[in-house]
C-alpha cells in the first residue's frame, strides 16, 4: 500500500471513531470545546475540514474567528465567546479564539499592556469555568516554519481558488515573526492546564497534523 493509500485508510478509520464518539456525546448530552489556533496558512482550516467529514451536523458548530464587531467591542472581550460555548451534546470548534487578545492584539498593541497581561488570569478563570461545567476541552497550535509559511503563502497567491486567503495582514504578521514567537510560547506556558492542555502539533507536513488532531480529538471525546 502507497504512503498516500495508507493516509487516506487512518484518515478514513480516525474520522468513523470521531463519528461513533460523536453519536454517544452527542445521546449522553456531553459538551466539548476544541480550540485551533496556529500560525497562518498552518492549516487550521484542512484540519477542521477533516475532522467534521462524517460528523452530524446537528451535534457541532464550528466559529470561525475573526476581528470583534462594533457591537463586541462594547462589550468585554470575553462576551462574544460565552455567546458560543456549547450545549448540551454539542461539540463547539474555535477557528481561533479568545487567545487573540494576548496573540494579534498584543503584538499589533491592540490592547494595552495591563489589559493582554491580566487576560492570562481571565482565560484560565473562563476555562476552567467551562470544564468545571463538563465541558471537555482540547487545544491545538498548529506550528510551521517561516519557510513552509512563505511557500503556501507564494502558493496562495497563484491559486485563483486560494487567493481569498491571504491578505495583507498575513504578510504584516509574518514581518513580526519574533515577536509572534513570544507571545506564543508565554501563551502555552501560561494557560496550559490538565482540564484544558495544549497540544502544539507540528504542521509543515499536513496530512500528519490532520491524523495528529484526529487522534488527540478521539481522546477527548473517548
């Protein structure tokens, strides 16, 4: 069997137990947060592709993160996110989340120091919140090199189908790499709990970061 035969068999045995699992949360009533965050053009979205293939639709949402609303704005940073948290059954995913106030607005001085600094304490509080409610919580970063960055971005740029994707804040992130790089690293050492890990998953190759949340995602569903 080929490398790729041998990928789409695990791929296809992984998202039928994500299924299975699914099915029982979803007739038990139990709750799940699954948060992707991750450097752009990681695969954040391939990965939430694969990972709700055979999922029913009636039992998960996926929240695809972006700038807050004016409306959110007038709010702590916090509201718009307790708006989305899952019921009972459901499987909620976060394509990025509440830890852009201490990623993107941090480093772009959207927020003011004393704001992103005390946010470490907020988060963890709203976390364990959620898990102290039975919510069963998994994070994900998905990690690539500067390198990999550049070529799916420049791969970006000739697909037609793709171009939508990159933007001119991508490469304005990619220009404050270090600075990303700190802010991610006290990110995972500061908010990263037994009820609510991190799991920092290499992604330059992306058919392993694919299998990878799969598989920790069976584990929290399991």
């Amino acid at each position: 069997m080929g490398e790729h035969a041998e990928y789409e068999k695990t791929l296809k045995s992984l998202q039928e137990r994500v299924f299975e699992l699914q099915t029982r949360n979803y007739l038990a009533g139990r709750k799940a947060v699954v948060v992707f965050e991750g450097w752009d053009a990681s695969g954040k979205g391939g990965a939430i592709r694969r990972l709700t293939t055979l999922m029913d639709p009636r039992g998960y949402k996926v929240w695809p993160i972006s700038a807050p609303s004016e409306e959110e704005r007038r709010h702590h940073y916090l509201w718009r996110f307790w708006r989305k948290i899952p019921g009972a059954g459901e499987v909620c995913m976060f394509d990025r989340s509440w830890y852009g106030r201490v990623l993107v607005e941090r480093v772009e001085k959207l927020a003011k120091p004393a704001e992103w600094r005390r946010a470490y304490d907020e988060i963890n509080a709203f976390e364990h919140m959620l898990t102290a409610d039975g919510v069963r919580m998994v994070k994900f970063f998905i990690h690539i090199d500067k390198k990999t960055q550049l070529k799916r971005f420049r791969e970006r740029e000739k697909d037609p189908a793709k171009r939508y994707k990159l933007g001119p804040e991508d490469w304005r992130n990619r220009s404050k790499w270090k600075q990303y790089e700190a802010a991610i690293q006290e990110m995972l050492d500061r908010t990263h709990r037994p009820d609510a890990p991190w799991h920092v998953v290499p992604g330059n190759d992306k058919r392993y970061s694919r299998l990878e949340v799969l598989r920790r995602c069976v584990d929290l569903l399991g």
